[in-house]
C-alpha cells in the first residue's frame, strides 16, 4: 500500500466552474478504490490577473491505496503535486509494471484524444545520438546504474523521423539500444529497446502514448519513494495542462473569438 498526499490546484472563469471542479475531484476520489484519509479545500479566491481563469482553490487530499489505484487517481484528476509519505521503496515484477506503464498510457491518450508529443521548437543543435550499447555498457546501466531496459511500439506522425525521435528520447534521459522503423499510412511505427531510469520511463510513456510496454530487465524493479513522487507529480502536471487547455477553449469559446491550444 502507498500513502500519499495528492495537492490540487483547480482553476476556472468563474467560481462557480471552481467549485465544480473541486466537488468532482473530491467526490471521483472518495469513490474510488484509495482510502481517503484527510481531504481539505481551501476558499475560492479570485485574481483578476489571471484572466480568463480568474478564481482558483486548492485541495489537499491525503490517500492510501495499491500503486496502481493511485497511479489511475493521478492520470485522471491530475494533481499538481504528489508527495509519497510511505513506504520508502517498491518492489515490482517486471510484468506488472509493463501492465501499469501501458494503463497510464492509454488513460493520457484517452484524455487527450490521442497522443501528446511534446516537440521543442528547435532540435537542429542536438546531436543525432548513436543506437547501440555492447554488454557490459548495458550491464552497467542496469546493474549498477538503476537502469531498466524495456522495449516501446510507438506510432507517430510521419513528420516525426528517426534522428528527430532520437533526439526527442535523448532529451527525455533514454538510451536507445534497438530501433527499428515501420511505414504505415500517414504515421510512423517505432519499435524501440531502450534503457533509462525510472523516471524517464515513465514520462516517455505518459508523453508518446506507446501501444505496448514490455519491461525486458530487471526482472524485479525496485522504485525508490522519490523516483515515484517525482514521477506521479510529472504525470499530475501533465494531466493538469491537458485540463486546463480544455478549461482555456471554452473560456475564450464563451468570449466569442477563437483560440486554439497548440
């Protein structure tokens, strides 16, 4: 079981969408599987330097639940910070993680319509990194390294090349032992073995939306509490941008001009 303190920060163009929001986070996580053990809401306030979204309330929830249950409340609701209190470490087979990598994928695609790619506006100064490591560089890496080392199918826009996507891995901390590149109509399918820590993991699988996830080694991965909070408090803000986008459309909807989120 993991304890954790989930702090939300919900933003809105008029106090009644604030108060909306925070009833619904509220109620979605006092129905869900986790154990609520303290939730407090903090007073609607509003600042009209932040217009559109002028009035904000913050929601501290304390939970304790399986990881995975967790990991399904932060994808969904999207806190801007988790704190792990306990325990100071997980262990989990390699299978299982492989399972709730691919969850938290299809959770983030689902919320926003398909999959998210992050792509700086200028790679043309990254250098191109090499594909490849011999035995011991990947012993190393995982063995002494904290390293796992897991396989990804990806499928990107066809603007989005090989060296690109390899810069785009470097710039997450992912090393890429394996690529291979299939063409299918109007999209790329890569078939990745790559090697990082935790937590570059898990922002890749949250960012790209992979359609499978298979943990090659270790066969049991322990994850330190920080590796996990920071990891969680990544997801969270990430959900929480996609929210707040849909809450920016329909402020300026409502204000009768167009706006598009990139």
């Amino acid at each position: 079981m993991v304890d954790a303190i989930l702090y939300f920060e919900a933003l809105g163009r008029t106090r009644l969408a604030v108060e909306d929001r925070v009833k619904r986070t509220a109620e979605g996580l006092s129905a869900s599987s986790l154990k609520v053990k303290q939730l407090d809401i903090g007073d609607v306030i509003e600042d009209p330097k932040l217009d559109p979204l002028r009035f904000s309330a913050v929601m501290e929830v304390r939970a304790e639940g399986e990881l995975c249950k967790l990991v399904s409340a932060v994808a969904e609701y999207g806190p801007t910070l988790v704190e792990i209190l306990k325990p100071a470490k997980i262990e989990l087979p390699a299978e299982e993680l492989s399972d709730l990598l691919l969850d938290v994928a299809k959770k983030v695609k689902a919320l926003a319509g398909g999959s998210v790619i992050p792509i700086p506006p200028n790679l043309d100064e990254i250098p191109v990194p090499r594909v490849g490591f011999d035995e011991e560089e990947l012993w190393e890496m995982i063995y002494q390294g904290r390293g796992i080392l897991y396989r990804l199918s990806l499928v990107v826009p066809q603007e989005i090349d090989r060296d690109t996507l390899l810069k785009l891995l470097l710039l997450e901390g992912c090393g890429v032992n394996e690529l291979d590149v299939r063409e299918l109509d109007n999209v790329r399918e890569f078939l990745i073995e790559a090697v990082s820590p935790f937590e570059p993991l898990f922002a890749v699988v949250f960012k790209y939306s992979p359609i499978s996830v298979n943990i090659v080694e270790p066969q049991i991965v322990d994850i330190a509490a920080p590796e996990l909070q920071n990891a969680l408090s990544d997801l969270g803000a990430f959900v929480n941008s996609l929210l707040m986008d849909e809450d920016l459309q329909k402020a300026y909807e409502k204000d009768a001009f167009s706006f598009k989120l990139g």
